[in-house]
C-alpha cells in the first residue's frame, strides 16, 4: 500500500494494473478498494491544499502551546466519540448498480457501456462512485463544460512520470486557471494566495474556485483510478470537441 501510495505521487502517470498485483496477493480483490481509497485521498487532500483548508482546528500560531494543543485534541476526540465508522454493507449486486448507474454513465459517455466497467464486477459499489462524480460534474459545477474538458486535459498533460516532476520546480503557464490547474496536480500545497487573487481578477467568485478546486481535484482522483483500474478513460473525462 505503501509503495501503490508513492507512486500515485511521484509517477502516476506510469501506473498500471499490474501495479495493484502486490496488493492482490494480500488482499485479493479488496486491491481494488485500496486503489479507489488512494484516488480518494487525491480528491480530498487537493481540495484541502488549492483551498488551504487548515488540517487543525487550532491556529497555527497557538500550536506552540502544549496545553492548547491537548485541549484540542480533547475536544475533537469528544466531538467524534459518537460518530459511527463501522463499514456498511453494500447491497447491491454487479447487475443492479449497472442498470441503475450504468445508465448515467452510458448516456455521458454516449455510447453503450459494453464490458467498460467489468473491472467492477467483484467491487459493485465502484459503478455508484463513478456515476456521483459524473451527476457532479454535469449538475452541480457552475463551470461550463469546456472549460471544465480544458482542467481534465491539463491534469493529464501536468501528471509526473517521474519524482522530479512531483516534488522540483517547474515553471507554470501564464493563464491563472493553468496554474491552478498545474500547481493543483503536481504539488497542490504549493498554491499561493496570489495565485487565487489572479483567479478572482479573472472573473471567478468564491463558488467559481471552489468548483476549479473539485475539477482539479476528481480529475486527479479520476487519472489514478482509470489507470490502476484500467477504465476507459472517456468513462468520466469529457470528450473537448464533443462539448
């Protein structure tokens, strides 16, 4: 898990099926789920990094004080004592989620489905994450279509194929929605304050890079999922010159 976690940093634009055979030979076909959770956590830490949603609830400049920071800790440990983390059953089998969400996805990707979701098949509840994502990006994100085509492309073009592209110094495109998107993929808690002042002089509101920060970040999530899984790609990234 470790290694299937550094990669997906340092070189996900490499990665393959075979890289989740370790995992099968510890996990069987729960690989799958590791490689949907890792996916996930692409999605989440980027929009906390784009957004510079802070992971603690104290300030930063109290930290240096132990008894705040033990405080703080007491009280999210009573915050959460009683929320409920037990894995829930998914009750549905392959077939049904295809022909409930498989219908979503098919009419994105305007075509029949075919076999393109069979990698599914022994993790059903995978169909479910894939048409949320779509339902998203198509109902819920005020930014339109192309331009949202534009973010899923410049992901792809950004993603490292190799740890100095993940962690060095790059120069980044001139246009403000690039960068974003640049920065977002290669190292998102690189983002400036500035950087996001240039979105707001280019017309987006707090809505607007909000949505760039989730197109950034289901793009990101998607590269990684689509390679270990071996999806079609098309299954979530929008065709340009279709939109």
């Amino acid at each position: 898990m470790v290694e299937l976690a550094g990669k997906s940093i340092d070189a996900p634009k490499l990665l393959t099926p075979r890289d989740l055979d370790s995992l099968r030979s510890a996990a069987g076909d729960g690989a799958i789920t590791y490689a949907m959770v890792a996916g996930g956590f692409h999605f989440i830490n980027r929009i906390a990094d784009l957004l510079h949603v802070d992971s603690e609830a104290l300030p930063e400049r109290l930290r240096k004080f132990e008894i705040l920071r033990r405080v703080s800790v007491w009280v999210a440990a009573r915050m959460f004592r009683g929320v409920d983390l037990a894995n829930r059953t998914y009750g549905r089998s392959y077939e049904q989620a295809l022909a409930e969400s498989g219908r979503v996805i098919a009419g994105s990707l305007g075509e029949p489905l075919g076999e393109r979701l069979a990698p599914f098949r022994v993790r059903p509840y995978g169909i479910d994450i894939l048409r949320l994502a779509i339902e998203e990006r198509d109902e819920r994100s005020s930014l339109p279509r192309t331009l949202i085509a534009r973010i899923q492309q410049g992901v792809e073009a950004a993603l490292p194929a190799q740890e100095d592209q993940a962690h060095g110094f790059h120069p980044r495109p001139l246009d403000p929605v690039d960068a974003f998107v640049f920065v977002g993929t290669r190292y998102a808690a690189r983002t400036t304050a500035e950087m996001v002042d240039a979105l707001r002089t280019a017309g987006f509101d707090d809505v607007g890079i909000l949505d760039l920060a989730i197109a950034i970040a289901d793009a990101n999530q998607w590269a990684r999922t689509h390679r270990l899984l071996g999806l079609d790609p098309r299954l979530f990234y929008l065709d340009k010159s279709r939109v």
